[in-house]
C-alpha cells in the first residue's frame, strides 16, 4: 500500500494514496479525499489508531522564539485553565468582562509554545491584544486586519481578516485563541472554525449565547463550555462592586399620540391577518413577509416609528441632564441604539460621541483622553459595547438598546475593572407603558441576566 500523504489546500485537507477516513469525502478534481481543515487532529488520530503509514505534509508553522512570560493567575483563572487542559485543550471560558480572560489565553500561551493566533471581533481589541501580547511575551507580534498583513508566531486578526485570509493562514498555527468567540458561529465566520487545522483552541466570552440559536455550534468548532463564572460570585472582591437601577419615564402628550397611533397601525395588520408575536423567530418571519406585502411593509415601518419615539423620547434628555448632574466627577459612558441619538446627545451635551463613523485615529484619541481624565463622559452608540478598556469608567447611563441580555451584560462590562474606591453603577433610562419596557425585562433575563437580581425600579416624576 501506498503511504498516505497529508496537505493543506485552501481550507482544507487532501488524503492522497487511496485510504479515506471518517472525515474526508472522494474528490475526483484532485484524486484524493477531502477533509475540513478543523478534523487534522481527528485525521491524525484515526490514522495512528489504525496503524496506517502517512507523511504529514499540512503545517507550514511561522519560526516561533521560546514563548515565555511571568503571569500570576487568581484562583478562579487557574480553574478555567485546568477545566481547559482537561477537556484536551479545547473549549470555551465565560467570564464576566474585566475577570481577566486574557491571563487564562496567556498561560495557556506560554504552555503550549505553539504557534497561536488570536481573533478579535474589533480593532480596538486587535490593538489591545497586540500590545499585551508583546508586553507579556516581549515578541513582534503579527497582525492581520486594518489594512496590516503581517505572520509571526503570535498573531492577532479580526474576524473579517481571519475569514478573508482562511485559505493562507488555516495550516499555520497550532492554537487559536478566539475572543468574543459568540461571534464565530454567524453564518461567515463559522468558516473559520471550520479553515482552519488548529488542534487547540480556546473561546473566550462573557455571553456565549446568542439570540439566533447558533452558539449550538461552538462545540463543534471550539469545544464545550468547560468553566463558567458568573458577576456576582467576583463583585466585590475581583471585580467593582455594583449596582442597578431602572428608572422610567413619561412621554410627552405628543409623543403618547404619535405612538399610539404608529403602534396601532402594527397592531391591526397582525389582527386582521391572525399573526402573533411571540418570539424573535416570528419577528423575523414577518420581516420576510415584509419584503413582499405592501401591507406588512408599512406596518413594519409604523411599528419601527413607535419604537424610534419610545427610544428618543425627549423625557429621557431631561433625566439625562439631571443624571450628568448628580454624577459630576464622575467617569461616565452613554449607551444607545442608534447614532442619531449620540449625535443628538454630543450637540446637546457638548460631549464626545463615538460611532461606527467615527475615524480610527479620532476614535482612539477620545479614548485616550477619557482614560487621563481630560474627557469625562463619552455618547457611543453599540460600537463601544465591545473592546474598550477603561478601568476607571463608573457610571453607565442606557439611553436605548436592544432586548438582547448580551448587550445589557456587554455594557454593564464596561463598569467593573476594579479600581480602589470604586463602586459601579448602571442606570437604565425607560420609557414607560412602551415596547421599550418589555425589552428591558427581556435583556435582563437568565442566563445572561444572573447576575442584575436586586436593582431598583424607580419611577420619575
């Protein structure tokens, strides 16, 4: 019998010399069987259990110097990292943002002394991971994304570049470290999971579930979920001790009016067509109806309207002002749903406001003088939910967001870097008696919500 020959092609693996496995799948183009690129581990193993002859020719490994580094972990990190080694070196931590996910992946690092590569969901954490990693390890550190395009033993891409450049860098690294790893399972980037021949692999995430059902997904392409730690069992001692707090506020007669009437509008298409709402499944399928039912269509957009009052109401700049009045001197960051309200804010305010159209350079020079203090409050819109590091931040004011528990966890993340004095508190502006107050019970259910039992709901005058 011929010896097996093993090689990496543009995401995936060929089986040469007539043997299949359980994995691979005859391809007539190459005369050979093919594989996705994330079975090597179990193509290797199978071939060994079996005791068949093979030439692994799939690696192409950037040269990588002794990856040392000194990092202390708490007793709950070094769990994570045990429970991670236990279950083969594969799998997904949940801890809450600030609990030091980023030590687990180091010492995990300096373990393996492989190769690693680390995908971030934004540049902001593209340039945190690449600064640490060459503070800790004291190596160049490679970078794929924001226009840089750079292989080193150590490698940071977002998700986009690990995605585009699949097919390059799948055979070149023996671990991948992915953050915020609730994004791989989208339709695209699960690509990634599937591109690529790292045997060991490491997710990181605050909120592993998604809304969509898809984080079902990740055991296949990460692993299981081997530790989980929730906020409260940290606050206090790891983490900012917090607290919640809802307030709700009326809108305006004109407001009520206009919302009324766009919401009712909503309501009879689903009346007269003998549709209910009853989960985000639905939703979206009336969504797709929209697309060709002129009727569907205008009552989507009425129902939309309703929303975009309840999330602006000009009540909630009232209490706005008077909350950036009773917290002066503190560090604080407003959240909301849509740019136009950051904008909005920003004018009003004269506050710096940060979006998805804020330039790069500009973007990060906010950020550095929030964290001198020069700046003390920030308007973002959802951009900021993710990948921002400001230890001293104290106050989170919610303006509007989503339903999603993700979010609310997300931003309540931001609060908790613990600071010596510092009590965190995060503060939900509502509108009452709208769609918007069943969005807040929403996001602040199980298992996301674990650790919001015990705010205050307080009404405004």
């Amino acid at each position: 019998m011929d010896t097996i020959v093993l090689s990496y092609n543009d995401g995936s693996i060929l089986i040469h010399g007539g043997v299949g496995t359980p994995y691979g799948r005859w391809d007539p183009r190459v005369n050979a069987f093919r594989a996705m690129a994330f079975h090597y581990r179990d193509i290797l193993e199978y071939l060994r259990r079996s005791r068949l002859d093979f030439r692994d020719a799939v690696l192409d490994l950037p040269p990588c110097p002794g990856l040392s580094c000194r990092v202390r972990l708490r007793p709950y990190q070094r769990e994570g990292l045990e429970a991670w080694i236990k279950a083969g070196r594969r799998g997904v931590i949940v801890l809450p943002t600030g609990a030091g996910k980023t030590f687990i992946a180091f010492e995990a690092i300096r373990l393996l002394k492989m190769p690693t590569l680390v995908i971030v969901p934004t540049l902001d954490l593209l340039e945190q991971w690449r600064s640490r990693l060459a503070e800790v390890f004291n190596v160049e550190v490679g970078v794929y994304g924001g226009g840089e395009e750079t292989l080193r033993c150590l490698t940071v891409a977002t998700y986009d570049s690990a995605y585009m450049k699949g097919g390059f860098l799948g055979n070149r690294f023996m671990f991948i470290v992915f953050d915020e790893v609730h994004h791989l399972p989208a339709p695209s980037y699960s690509q990634i999971g599937e591109m690529y021949v790292a045997p060991y692999r490491m997710g990181l995430t605050a909120t592993p579930e998604r809304e969509d059902g898809m984080h079902r997904e990740l055991p296949r392409l990460v692993g299981d979920i081997v530790y989980r730690v929730g906020v409260d069992a940290l606050a206090g001692r790891h983490l900012a001790p917090y607290g919640h707090e809802k307030v709700l506020v009326e809108l305006t007669p004109e407001e009520r009016r206009l919302y009324d009437e766009y919401l009712e509008i909503f309501k009879d298409y689903l009346r007269r067509r003998g549709l209910a709402i009853r989960s985000i499944g639905d939703f979206q399928r009336f969504i797709m109806r929209s697309g060709g039912d002129k009727e569907a269509r205008e009552a989507l957009l009425a129902r939309n309207r309703a929303v975009k009052i309840a999330l602006n109401s000009e009540a909630k700049m009232s209490l706005l002002e008077s909350l950036l009045e009773r917290y002066k001197g503190e560090k604080i960051l407003i959240f909301t749903l849509h740019n136009q309200l950051v904008y909005r804010i920003s004018r009003r305010f004269l506050i710096p406001a940060i979006t998805y159209q804020t330039a790069k350079d500009e973007r990060r020079e906010i950020l550095e003088k929030f964290r001198r203090g020069e700046y003390r409050i920030i308007a973002t819109s959802q951009v900021l939910d993710e990948g921002i590091d400001v230890p001293d931040a104290s106050i989170g004011l919610i303006i509007s967001g989503t339903g999603s528990p993700r979010e609310y966890i997300q931003r309540l993340g931001r609060l908790l870097r613990k600071v010596k004095g510092k009590e965190a508190r995060l503060i939900e502006i509502v509108a009452k008696g709208t769609v918007e107050s069943r969005m807040s019970l929403r996001r602040r259910k199980e298992p996301l919500g674990e650790a919001l039992e015990g705010g205050s709901e307080v009404a405004s005058e």
